[in-house]
C-alpha cells in the first residue's frame, strides 16, 4: 500500500461528519454521502456492490429519517477458496472541537506519528485498511487468495438499525457462501502488541422509575411529610453494588461460567503494564491489584454500572425542589452462562424486596430495555490459527488473546445467525481514544494493519 494515498483516503472520510447518534436531517445526508464514497472506492477495485434500502428511523416526536444503506459487496466467487467477510461500520460518534479537541475532529492531523480524527480507529481507519489490503493484490495484478465479501453499516453507534433484519433476509443469499467472519471494531489491550479478541460481554439495561407524581414539590412546603421518591431511589440503586465492585442481587454470579486453569494462563500471558494502564486512565487506584484479577473483572466476570437519574435536579446552582417522580438507569455486562431472562428476574425480585423494607407509599416500577448476550470464539478455527500466523509474519510476535469488556452485538448475532466462524482482529492501540475528545490511529497501526490483513488472506488460503 501506497502510505500517502491511504492517508489521504482515510483523510477524506474523516472530513465527513457521519454523526449517527444525533437524529438530524444534515447529518443523515453526510451518513449517505459516506455510503456513497465507501461504495465508490470498492467499485473502483473492481466489487460488485448492493447498496442495500434500510429504510427510515421513526423518532419519538413523529418526524422520520432515512437509515442509510447498507453495503453488501464481494470480490471473488471462486468455490475452490475460502470466503472471508469483512464487517465494518462508517459512523461515529458526536464530535466539536468546542468539546475539548485539540485540533478538528473531522480535519486529519499527524502529530508525532498518530493521525487524530474522528472516526480514523472507529472505525474508518480498519474499514480502510480491509481496503487497502485489497488494493495492493490488485496493484500487484496478482489474483486474492480469498473470495472477499463486504458489510458495512452506517448505522453502529445507533444500535445497528435493520442490520439484524438484513443478516437474517440474506442468511440464504449473500451470506450462503462465507465461510468466515472478521470484525475489526475494537482495540489491543496494549501500546505495541498485538491482539485477537475471542470474547465480548453481554449486557442487560434497566429503568427503575419511584413516582410520587408527575410534578415536583417544593421541599419547604413538602420536605418532612412525604416518602420522597429520590431518597428511595437512591437506596434502591444503593443496594445494587457494594464497595468493592461485588454485585448484591442474589443469585447473580450462580451461573458465572468457571475459571479453567487453561484460562488462568492466557491472562498471565498478556502484555499488561499495570502502572502504566493506570496512568493513562487516570485513575488514582483500581480495585484489583494484579494484572490477572483486573483482566478477568473487566473480561470474564459481571459488572454493574450506575448510569444516571432521570428527572432529578442537575443544573449548577441551588434549587429546593423535591422530584417527583426520578428514574435511574443502571446496567449489567453479562458473561457465560448467565441467562438474559434469569438476570431481569433476579433483579426485579431484589428491588422489590428492597423497595418493600422502605414502606413507602411511592410506586416504583423495573423495566429492562436491553437485552445484549455475551459472545465467545472457538480459538482453534482455521481462521484464528491463520491471523496468529499472519501477526507473527508482520510484527514479529504472538498476539495477546484477549476479551473485550464491552459488547459488539453483531458478533453475536453473526454467529446465532449464519453459524459461521466469527473472529475479531483489532488494529488500534490501548491509547487511540475512541469516542473520546482525542480520538487517533497510529500512523504505524493503520500501515501496519493494512500489511496485516493481507498476511491473514494469504494464510487463510493455506489453512482452508
């Protein structure tokens, strides 16, 4: 790959503002534009590709806005090679330089060798790579050792709208010949070395609205004589964790899966610095002192998170007012065994115990809005074995095997749906930033990365 035509490709794509969180019409029509440009650029190596009609986005206030289409594209259709099926995504996150970015976020700038914008690690930049990769066989006028298949969405950082439709409608069609799936939407758990992540945690949100009345009271007028609905809120949400990160609902870690001794050496083997993780996290102290027990609460146990209250006083200043009615909003990133259906359960049953010892007179109400299973690989496919080949071929060393604490629903949904080999193969740093105001992909990681997935095409063809 040509580095200077890949950067100002990557270049070009930042300088579009494809913001899918904000639901504005000006936005919609810079996600479209993005589309096009993408479709363009796999046209021009030679992809037959569908731009495929998602439809449109119904909002709350009744307006509507288009989705934007998703791609479908493939290049090869040779039976006697494997079919890998690269899925990527072209939105990103809100971004203004007002924010507390040091330079533009949609305007590419390299300093010291990292290239800052929004969008360059998530998730233009691998998108971009998968295309360069591409590009370099055919500036070479030599054949793919693998037929290449395309998805790419616009919709990710939006809860991927009518991609889970599309996935089922083409189970039959596009997706009827892959035989293996990347997803290169994360980062390394570390600065230099390289990483395969092999498992996502799931994720589980809930509402938990107490409700005096729909208008607040004036606490001089009411303060004394009512259960009000925020002191019992925030003892219900009180109750939910303890100190030291441990979950209270009972029941909650009965179907955690075990820690095999097999495990227990993959996180000793990780390239984990911890006083340096700390550093740039900024965070004055973690809860677990060993690189081992950290990685494992972030990757293989359950967390709890309190989010926020809804319809309580938040503005700077001084207001008496008791709330009415408030709603917190807490989450629970769910790892194997533990069951969707069984967490909601449990939850509900510890808030009304909970709410229940109160004898208020307020109503309170649990709802769970999300439901996200956890995804874990079989690290022993073809296509594992093949990307840990092509790691050591380009950086000259063994990735580090790692989860991701987060959740990437897709994988999930890829593996229920097709039955296929999912895998994930990340390009960014520990430190790229993203979603943050400082959001960057190393010049040498996105090279780098380029080289490495035309390493895993030529593996993969010989393992296949």
């Amino acid at each position: 790959m040509d580095p200077i035509v890949g950067r100002m490709t990557l270049k070009e794509w930042v300088a579009v503002e494809s913001d899918s969180v904000q639901p504005v019409l000006r936005l919609r029509r810079e996600l479209l534009r993005m589309m096009g440009l993408a479709a363009d650029r796999l046209r021009n190596l030679g992809a037959r590709v569908d731009l495929v009609d998602a439809g449109f986005q119904q909002l709350p206030d009744g307006q509507s806005l288009p989705i934007p289409p998703i791609i479908l594209a493939e290049l090869g259709n040779d039976p006697k090679k494997p079919t890998v099926c690269f899925y990527g995504h072209l939105d990103v996150q809100p971004a203004r330089q007002e924010d507390g970015w040091v330079t533009d976020p949609h305007t590419l700038t390299e300093v010291d060798g990292k290239l800052y914008g929004r969008g360059t690690t998530d998730n233009k930049g691998p998108v971009l790579a998968w295309i360069n990769a591409v590009s370099t066989f055919r500036a070479l006028d030599e054949d793919l050792p693998v037929n290449v298949k395309f998805v790419i969405e616009g919709m990710e950082e939006a809860g991927s709208l009518a991609l889970e439709e599309l996935v089922q409608k083409e189970k039959a069609g596009f997706f009827s010949s892959v035989d293996y799936i990347v997803i290169s939407d994360n980062l390394w758990i570390s600065r230099r070395t390289p990483a395969l992540t092999c498992g996502t945690r799931g994720n589980s949100y809930f509402m938990v609205e107490v409700k005096c009345r729909d208008q607040d009271f004036h606490s001089g007028t009411f303060g004394g004589i009512l259960n009000e609905p925020m002191a019992d809120l925030v003892a219900l949400l009180g109750s939910l964790v303890d100190s030291s990160g441990r979950i209270l609902i009972p029941g909650i870690y009965d179907h955690v899966a075990p820690v095999t001794e097999e495990e227990k050496r993959t996180y000793e083997a990780i390239d984990l610095d911890l006083e340096e993780y700390r550093n740039s996290s900024q965070v004055k102290k973690f809860l677990f002192d060993t690189k081992e027990e950290l990685l494992m609460h972030l990757w293989r146990y359950p967390s709890l998170s309190i989010h926020g209250i809804e319809g309580a006083f938040h503005e700077p200043g001084a207001k008496t007012v008791i709330p009415g009615r408030v709603i917190g909003k807490f989450s629970i990133r769910l790892v194997p065994h533990m069951n969707i259906s069984v967490v909601e359960k449990q939850v509900k049953q510890h808030l009304d115990y909970i709410f229940s010892k109160r004898n208020s007179s307020n109503q309170m109400t649990v709802s769970m809005t999300l439901g996200l299973h956890p995804w874990v690989a079989n690290i022993r496919d073809n296509q594992y074995l093949a990307a840990k080949r092509a790691i050591k071929t380009v950086f000259g060393t063994e990735p580090d095997m790692i989860r991701d604490g987060s959740t990437i629903p897709i994988a999930k949904i890829f593996q229920g749906t097709i039955r296929k080999s999912v895998m994930m193969l990340p390009l960014g740093a520990v430190d790229d930033g993203e979603h943050s105001q400082k959001e960057k992909i190393n010049r040498w990681n996105y090279i780098e990365g380029s080289k490495l997935f035309a390493a895993f095409f030529l593996e993969m063809a010989k393992l296949h």
